[in-house]
C-alpha cells in the first residue's frame, strides 16, 4: 500500500489574494454542498484572520462540536445513525436552521457529518494529492506522519 504511483499533477491553487482565495470557497452555509452560493461572496460562516481564511459549513461547525462534546463513543463513525433522525436533521440545516443536537443521539450526528461528507461534488482527499496522502500515511512515526500530513494540506 506505501509504494504508491504519483498521482496526476496538482492543479494550480495559487490566488493574487487572500480575498481571493476565501471567495473561491465561500458559500458553506446550510447544507450547500455544491458552492452554488459562493458568486454572492463571503458568507456568515466565514472568517478572515490574519494571513488565513477559515470557511466551516454551518453543519459541518455543529456537528464538529457536538461530536467532540459528547461523542467519545465506541463506534462513533462506524456505527450508523436513525435514517428518519438524520434526514430530519438534514432538512433542518437545509432551510438555514441549526437543530438541537440531542446527546442520546450522537451516532445520528456523526452519519449526517459523514454524508454531508459524500455529497460533496469533488472529495477532500482529491486525486491530485492522493500520493502525496498515501505516503505520508506510511511514515515511520506518528509523528512523521503528523507532520507529512501537514505538509500535504498546506
């Protein structure tokens, strides 16, 4: 699995600016999955810092912190959540609102997050950097790898 082939050539992500570069990933807000919204500019859920953008989908944000709250469970990803509950949920984040996220339901969180995840029309890991991911999954070390990881996604 670590002698991996290079993947195609990475694709040019390099902007004049950091405005730029924000815009070219706003529109998260809702369920979006597609970006339709980002020709209207930043979005609530964007935040320009010094030298850096972070742009999270609302649902995204939500079920981030829900998870890390009440989610150390075994399973937590693995383990699939209530259909009707996540669907629910979905319609919720998709007409704008933020849902009370219930603790006796965290494996319904973690499967709304993880096909929000699916939906999405180019994945995270893209192919242009799958290499460079997969070697990076065979350091020697956790903390070569870490540090590999960081790499790639910088």
């Amino acid at each position: 699995m670590c002698d991996t082939q290079p993947g195609p050539a990475e694709p040019n992500l390099s902007f004049s600016s950091k405005e730029e570069a924000c815009s070219s990933a706003a529109g998260l807000s809702g369920w979006d999955v597609t970006g339709a919204a980002a020709e209207a500019g930043l979005e609530s859920g964007a935040q320009l810092t010094a030298g850096t953008c972070s742009v999270v989908p609302q649902v995204l944000q939500s079920c981030a912190e829900f998870i890390e709250q009440h989610g150390v469970v075994q399973g937590i990803y693995r383990l699939s959540g209530v259909a009707s509950k996540i669907q629910k949920l979905r319609h919720e984040f998709e007409s704008e609102q933020i849902p009370e996220l219930s603790v006796r339901d965290v494996h319904s969180v973690s499967s709304l997050c993880k096909m929000y995840f699916r939906e999405l029309p180019t994945p995270l890991l893209t192919e242009q950097l799958y290499g460079k991911f997969s070697d990076a999954v065979c350091a020697a070390t956790d903390e070569e790898r870490l540090l590999r990881m960081q790499e790639v996604i910088q």
